[in-house]
C-alpha cells in the first residue's frame, strides 16, 4: 500500500513536502512553488495536515494542497495493482523523478 501525506521539514523558514511510502521506499515532492504568499511553520497545522485558517491565503492554499494530493492519491491507486506484480517501487521512481 502507498501511504501519502504532507511534511514540513527543515530549520530555516518553511518548507513543505508530499511524502509517498511503499514497501520501504520513501520518495519527496516538494510543494512549497506552488503555495501562494511566504509562509511559516505556525501557520501549518500537521495533524490536519492544513494550513490554520489564520494563515495567508489559506482556503487557496489548502485548496492547492488537497487536488495534489487527490491526483497522487489517484495514481497511487494504480500503484497498488501494480505493487501485486511486485513492481510497486518501480512505478514510484519513475512518477517522481
């Protein structure tokens, strides 16, 4: 199974990422070029895996953030059959580089 979620990492100023994770395998997409307006780590809440409502131009980029990780959660779908021909991995490199 692919697991996908967003994480913050980094010690200077905020930098947010798409995690993808099958069968050992990590690999990162960065998505902070796509956010609108500099923003910070307390405007980011981890848990919900959003930006507070408080945080600049958060409906955009909350709304940014959930088609993204729509369409990869999409594909991941098409992961998994492919996983059961033991090539799961296979499929990840190739859609992230």
């Amino acid at each position: 199974m692919v697991n996908i979620n967003y994480q913050s990492y980094g010690t200077t100023g905020f930098n947010l990422r798409l995690r993808f994770y099958l069968d050992g395998e990590t690999r990162f997409l960065a998505v902070n070029k796509l956010l609108k307006e500099k923003l910070h780590t307390k405007h980011w809440n981890q848990k919900k895996q959003q930006f507070i409502p408080s945080a600049p131009f958060s409906e955009e980029n909350n709304a940014i953030l959930v088609e993204l990780k729509q369409k990869y959660d999409r594909l991941a779908m098409d992961w998994v059959v492919k996983e059961k021909k033991g090539k799961g991995h296979v499929y990840i490199s190739v859609l992230l580089r």
